[in-house]
C-alpha cells in the first residue's frame, strides 16, 4: 500500500444566494472546487455533495476552458447521471398520451388512475405504481413501466442551474482574463 501527499492546483468559486432571489433558501451556499491538474470537480453545498474527473488532456483544453464549454445539463449528468426520482403526474400525463385517441383505453385509465388516487398507492414509487396498475389492469395495456417519467432531484437540479447561471460565468471571466 502507497499512501504520498499529492500538492494540487485547485481553483475554488464559492457562491452565496442572496436574501432577495426569489427562491431563496434553495441553494444558500456552494463551493465549486476545480482541481485544474487532475481535471476534476467537487462541489459541497447546503443542496449536497458531488463530484466528477474527466479525462485529462491539457495539450488540447485546460480544465477551465473545458468547463467554460460545459453545459449544466452535461454537467447534471456527469455529477448525478440519470434521473431516478419516479414522477407521477408526467407518468400520468405521458400514459394518456399515448392512448388520446383510444376512448375505450382513456376509460379504462380514469378508472385505473382513480383507483392509485384513491388510496395513494403508487402515487410515490415506480414499483409500488407498476404493482398498482396491474392489479387494476385487465391485460389490455402492456408493458407499463416503458412509460413511467423519471426526473432529477430537485436539490440536484438547483446545484446544476448555480453552475450555469453563476460559475460558468466567472469561469468563462476566467478564462478570458488568462488569455
């Protein structure tokens, strides 16, 4: 076993809400940590913790330049991956999408949806949805869980919207001033 002191080159951008943003309280504080070596990001926040490393390639792009580039949406994807938080209504929505021209299909939704609202079940988890839906489904819809809507969650979604409303750019600042 190696254990050796690394001396890195770290850039940190802090951020602070302000009292007056009309959502306050959602993100009060983040520290944005760029190890500008080792190409990687860390982020600690009041909306949580994440990070990533990409692939060093400093004789094409510094890592500030890359970031500079980086959407929060890649950024999103890259800290958090895909989305995992099971989203009723847009499952719902997305389900009577697909049967809008089939009347005896959106009755047969009415009654199935009144049924999970009734009493709640399925309304919080996928699984519990997909057990719900078919115990209340005669066999004509198949393969429900091809239509179930997942999403970020909302504190993942807050840290990705600061990175690019506030810290891409001053990194863009950055990078100009440095060149």
């Amino acid at each position: 076993m190696t254990v050796k002191e690394i001396q890195n080159n770290i850039l940190v951008l802090e951020y602070r809400q302000d009292e007056n943003d009309e959502h306050y309280g959602s993100c009060l504080w983040a520290r944005f940590y760029f190890n500008l070596n080792r190409y990687e990001l860390m982020i600690m926040s009041d909306c949580g913790n994440y990070g990533y490393k990409w692939c060093e390639t400093p004789k094409s792009e510094s890592f500030l330049q890359l970031m500079a580039r980086c959407s929060g949406g890649y950024i999103k994807d890259k800290i958090y991956g895909s989305p995992k938080v099971f989203d009723y209504d847009a499952t719902k929505e997305h389900i009577y999408y697909y049967f809008e021209d089939d009347p005896e299909g959106k009755e047969k939704l009415d009654a199935i949806f009144e049924e999970i609202e009734i009493y709640g079940s399925g309304v919080d988890e996928a699984g519990e949805f997909l057990r719900v839906f078919e115990n209340n489904n005669d066999g004509y819809f198949s393969d429900v869980w091809e239509y179930t809507v997942y999403t970020y969650p909302a504190d993942v979604d807050k840290i990705c919207e600061v990175f690019e409303n506030c810290i891409r750019p001053k990194i863009r600042e950055i990078v100009r001033n440095s060149e």
